[in-house]
C-alpha cells in the first residue's frame, strides 16, 4: 500500500459528477446501478493514471540519475530539501548509541506488543518456505530446484512525521526467515533527523541494526546504485509514497522489487447480519490512511447501506485525521446496493481488491467463489486491522488491481531458484534425436552440434605446443 507520508495528496481532474456533491455533504454515496458501479469501479481502481503522475515520473527520474551520479552529495542535497533536515555524511547511518537508546524511549506496553507481533508474524512466515529438491529418473536423469536467498536486501519503511513499526516486522521477518545475509533499512528522517523510536526498536526485534535515515525516491536509488555509505541491494521491499512507488518502478531490472504499491484499499461485501457501525469503522480504517485510499461497500441489504452511510458521516465528525479522510471518502468511497452476493463477489473480482472483508453470515461458502484479492478477512470479528498488525500474514498485499496476478509480499519475495539438471550418455543419447531436430528447425546449428560431436566418439584435438619466447 502507499502510505503518503507529510506529503499533499493528488486528486484526479476529472472524478465521476457525483463526487463534487460527496465533497460538499461528505456523505459516502450509494449507488444501485450496475452498470454505473462497474463504471466506478473502473475509475477508482485507475486512479493513480491521470497528468499528475506522468510529470512525477519525470522528477523521479531525475532524482535517480542525481544520486547515481553524485551518490552521498545527492543524498544530503535531497535530504535538506524535501525532509528540511540538514546531515553530513557521517549522520546517514543510525547509530548504535540511538539504537540502544530507541529501547528507553517506548513504553513496556508498546514493546510487549512488538514482540507478540513479531513473533506470531515469524510464525506464519516460517511455514512457508520453500524446499530445493531433487528428483532422480530413469537413465541417470536428475532433475531439481535449487533455492538460495539473495545476498543483499532493502527495506523502505515510510516514515517523517509518522511510523510504522509493523512495517518493520512485516518486510524484515520475511527476509531474516529466508536466509538473506545482509538486510539494510532506509526511512525518512523525523525533526531534529530522528527515527522514531518504536521504529528502531521493532528493526532491532527483527534483527536489522543497519539504518539509514535517508527516504523518498532518493533513498530507492541509493539501494539500487549504491552509494559511498549506502550498500547496492540486490531487492528492494517496502511500500511509500507515490515518489518512492514510481522510483522502483524505474529501477526495477538493475535491482527487484516486491510490488508496485498503489494507494490502500478495502472492498467490503456484507449482508443484512453485519453491524453497520463495525462495517462504518472498517471502512474508515482504510480511508485514514491516504486521501487517495480506497474504500468501498457492496451489499445486497439496502437499509445496511443507509445505516453505513449514516454511521460514516458520524465517526468523521470527531475524526483526528477528518480532512484527510473526508478526500478519500468523498473521491473514492462508495456502497453499492446489488441483487445478491453473487452480484457483490463479482465486482469485488473486477476490482480485485488489496483487502477484502467478508462481513456475511457464511464467508467460507462464499469464499469459494473470490477469485482475485490481496489478503481476506471472513467473519464480522475478522476487521482488517487483525490482518495488519497480529495476525502474522503479510500486510504488504498487491493493490490496484495486482490482485489479479500478484501475491503478498513473502519469504518467497526474498528467494531465487536455479534449475538442476544432469544427464547421463545414455540418456543424452536417447534424447540426441529429438533434441537435434528441435535446434535445426529453429537454425541454431551449433545446439544440434553440441549434442552429437558428443555420440560421434570424435578423438581429442591433439594438445596446442606452447611457442618458445
């Protein structure tokens, strides 16, 4: 998910008619068109494409080949103008006295809860690991996969003027599960350049003490070029804000990279059992994170929709973060009413949502039929913030319609394969015939003729006489 961090959210230039009416009532709209709802769906899912991104892609590309060229000095450069803080190159890296000090500066309460996070997260992680293996044929034939870690990792945590401890844990346990040798964080620098203690403190509970106080777009080519401080990373994980999701998507092929998170988002579908304040409260769960978040309501229940719409507009009224929240609300907050939760599965498979709750009075039978989404929460005692905090599956899910053909971020994300294969003559032997034809008919001569000079018994070259000097 992109978490926008001290930065100003971008609106569309042309969102749907009915919005400016949201904006003025701050209501949640509700809508019973089909037609129209696919069409909406369709705008909410394609919000990030409109002119504003394409000249912030230009300014990323920028920042990359700035820092690539002028490494610490770019970083610094950067660091003043965007974070308004001042550093020399020695203050780059956290330092192990403020790491010792992180510990000091939160509570018991927050530190026990790091640790019950961190450990029910190892958990799950650890369950899904991948085996090499090996499997022994006919005719001396082996074949196999071979997994390895990659050498060198980096975490991007959002940061500045908030923090994200379950960050931390969510992107650092996945790479200590898999083996990665060497792990390195970056984050954006606080006032007075601080990280937030509880930040340091779940790093540490992870088992990463490299830090660099470094954010923004500049923080990703850092990892992916290198610099005189920050090391070259083989991938890069960890969501941001829109200048960090379009920076790795410029430097991915020098380096990997886990996803491309767009803003956050949640797709509710429930039913004439589900608790429209507990519904109201999922909802702007999602829609405080971003004025670009998501959130979205399907339901076959008509007075369900009435009671959310009603439940909405009274918990933003005391809302700490209400601005905020009301963009996100009124741009791309919706319920729609639909015929049955047939109907409600097969937007939510249109939209493939990131967070899917099924808030119904069967979620498993109605399980069977989702077929694209990040992470799902089924049950009315299963909220999304469970899934983002404790529950030990990853919180960095596929938005914007990546659900269709991406996954949670994993051990696997940390992983690479090689494929295994030897053959004995006799199996080479078996299989020259085929193996020849195949190279002929694409024209690669010298394929067929490395399978046959080795059937031909065709003698040694004699050994070349070295010429005296």
């Amino acid at each position: 998910m992109i978490r926008r961090v001290a930065e100003r959210a971008s609106v569309p230039l042309t969102p749907h008619p009915d919005v400016a009416k949201a904006v003025l009532t701050h209501m949640l709209r509700i809508i019973t068109q089909q037609s129209e709802a696919r069409a909406e769906l369709q705008r909410i899912g394609d919000r990030l494409h409109d002119d504003q991104i394409a000249q912030q892609e230009v300014a990323v590309r920028e920042i990359l080949a700035a820092v690539q060229q002028r490494g610490d000095r770019a970083l610094l450069d950067y660091t003043a103008r965007f974070d308004d803080q001042t550093l020399t190159p020695q203050q780059l890296r956290v330092s192990g006295s403020e790491l010792d000090a992180a510990y000091q500066q939160v509570s018991k309460e927050l530190l026990d809860a790091i640790a019950l996070a961190h450990d029910r997260i190892h958990a799950f992680h650890n369950q899904r690991i991948p085996k090499s293996w090996v499997q022994f044929g006919d005719d001396d034939i082996v074949l196999g996969k071979r997994y390895v870690p990659v050498e060198r990792a980096g975490l991007y945590i959002p940061g500045g003027q908030a923090a994200y401890p379950s960050t931390v844990l969510m992107n650092a346990i996945p790479a200590q599960v898999a083996g990665v040798e060497r792990i390195v964080m970056v984050t954006p620098p606080g006032a007075e350049a601080k990280i937030s203690p509880a930040v340091l403190v779940a790093a540490q509970e992870a088992g990463i003490t490299e830090i660099y106080r470094v954010g923004g777009a500049q923080a990703i080519a850092a990892l992916a070029y290198g610099t005189e401080t920050v090391p070259k990373v083989d991938i890069i994980t960890g969501p941001g804000n829109l200048y960090v999701t379009l920076a790795k998507k410029q430097v991915y092929g020098t380096v990997g990279i886990d996803s491309l998170a767009g803003p956050s988002e949640v797709l509710i579908v429930a039913d004439h059992q589900a608790n429209p304040i507990h519904v109201a409260a999922d909802l702007l769960a999602q829609a405080e994170h971003d004025a670009m978040a998501a959130a979205i309501l399907i339901t076959p229940d008509e007075t369900l929709a009435k009671q959310v719409q009603q439940a909405v507009s009274e918990q933003l009224q005391d809302h700490p973060r209400r601005v905020l929240t009301e963009k996100a609300i009124a741009h791309y907050g919706l319920i729609v009413v639909v015929e049955s939760l047939e109907s409600a599965i097969a937007l939510s498979n249109q939209f493939a949502p990131e967070h899917l709750e099924l808030e119904v009075a069967d979620p498993w039978e109605l399980l069977e039929r989702v077929r694209h989404a990040g992470a799902i929460f089924l049950g009315n005692a299963t909220p999304e913030a469970v899934g983002d905090y404790l529950a030990g599956p990853n919180h960095t899910l596929p938005t914007s319609g990546a659900a269709r053909y991406a996954s949670a971020l994993g051990v696997e994300t940390f992983l690479k394969h090689s494929s295994l294969i030897q053959y004995s003559p006799t199996a080479l032997h078996k299989a020259a015939d085929a193996i020849q034809t195949l190279a002929r008919a694409e024209g690669l001569h010298s394929h067929a003729e490395s399978v046959r000079l080795r059937l031909s018994n065709v003698p040694l070259p004699s050994p070349v006489e070295e010429q005296p000097r």
